[in-house]
C-alpha cells in the first residue's frame, strides 16, 4: 500500500485561500499523516513473517516524520501557524478519543 506525501502549497495558493479552506488543507494533512501511520503499522504486523521489510519500516518511519515536520515548518513559517494549531487541537482530541477506546478494550480482554 502506497504512503502519501501532502504537496506543499505555494505561499500564494495559501494567501488566496479562505480561513476555512486552510483548515480544511490542515485537516487533509493530518489525515494523510493518520493514514501513513496505519500503513507503517500494517507493514510491521506484515514484517513478522518477513524480515528483509524491518529495514524498509525504518525507512518508511523517517520518510514519514521527516516529511510531517517539512509541512508543519512550512506552514509555521508562512504565517499561518495559528490556524495550524487550531486543527490540530482538533486531530488531538480525536486521536484521544480513539486511544481512549482502545485502551477500555485493552482492559476488557486482559
């Protein structure tokens, strides 16, 4: 299954852009990066019978956080790290939501 890399947008694209399609190109971004992390998971659950893949998981982690802090630095730098922000108060409290969810099935089966 293929990763996805987020294309950074041109200063100007973000510039003409309304607040709320901004939040939604952050929304996508933080999707993808969801998306990304559940290939690498599933990689690795594949890797168990396959050890040549470990060193391509590790490849793929590196891609993986190198190209986040390449958007995230991007858009900080563009001026627009409070909208960024405000999306991902919004991806924090989802992801806490489902390790929540996980964690009550955890305690369940154990």
């Amino acid at each position: 299954m293929p990763m996805y890399k987020m294309e950074l947008p041109s200063r100007q694209y973000l510039d003409a852009m309304k607040k709320e399609q901004r939040f939604n190109l952050f929304r996508k971004f933080l999707a993808i990066s969801r998306h990304n992390r559940l290939i690498l998971h599933h990689e690795l659950v594949k890797s168990t019978n396959d050890l040549p893949l470990r060193s391509h998981i590790d490849t793929l982690d590196r891609v993986h956080i190198s190209s986040y802090y390449e958007f995230v630095d991007y858009i900080k730098n563009n001026g627009y790290n409070d909208e960024l922000l405000d999306a991902i108060k919004e991806e924090d409290l989802a992801l806490e939501k489902i390790i929540s969810a996980y964690e009550k099935r955890i305690s369940m089966n154990a």
